[in-house]
C-alpha cells in the first residue's frame, strides 16, 4: 500500500498554464491537474483509456470533434486513440486517470 500525500508529491508543468501532481499505480496513472484560464491542449491520440473529471472552475474537451462543455462533477471518457484536445474556460482543477500507466509522466 502506498500514501501520497498532496503536499509531497511535486508539481510539473507539463505544458503552458497546465500544472500536474502525477501519482501511478501498477495500472494507472492519476493526475492532479491545476489549469490556468485560456490554455490549451493541442489535438493529439494516445493509447490509454483517459478519464477526465472537472472539479473547480469551466473547461471545455472535444473528443473526435465533438465539444463537450465540463463543469464540476462532469466526467468525459476518452477511449483509446480518439483524437481530443481540450481548453480552460476559467481557472481549473481536474482529475485525470489514465489507464495503462502514463510513462511519458513518470517524473524523477
């Protein structure tokens, strides 16, 4: 069993005005997210199922070139390889959980 505590696991900016907290598992990866007003993220496909879950402020996905608006509470299911990019309306929090593990975050 492991514990993580929110204020010992470090933050990384991933890309402009997106800051992670990265916590993995043996399966999955779950990110912290705190998103900055008007960033984005741009058009791109991966192989990991992805669930997005809005919980501060407005933010805006769109999944296979659908748009779909996310407020706290909303969750958006991303299967693997759908292309999706996404943007903060406001100031955000979210919670992504990617399933398998997100090497690409692995952080030292």
């Amino acid at each position: 069993m492991l514990h993580y505590k929110k204020d010992y696991v470090k933050s990384h900016e991933v890309m402009p005005g997106y800051r992670g907290r990265f916590v993995h598992g043996d399966e999955i990866t779950v990110v912290h997210w705190d998103i900055e007003k008007g960033n984005s993220v741009p058009e791109h496909e991966h192989h990991h199922e992805q669930f997005v879950n809005c919980l501060e402020g407005s933010f805006v996905m769109l999944v296979d070139g659908v748009e779909l608006p996310m407020e706290p509470g909303d969750t958006v299911v991303i299967p693997p390889n759908a292309v999706h990019s996404a943007y903060a309306v406001t100031d955000c929090k979210c919670l992504d959980v990617f399933t398998p593990v997100r090497s690409d975050y692995v952080f030292e």
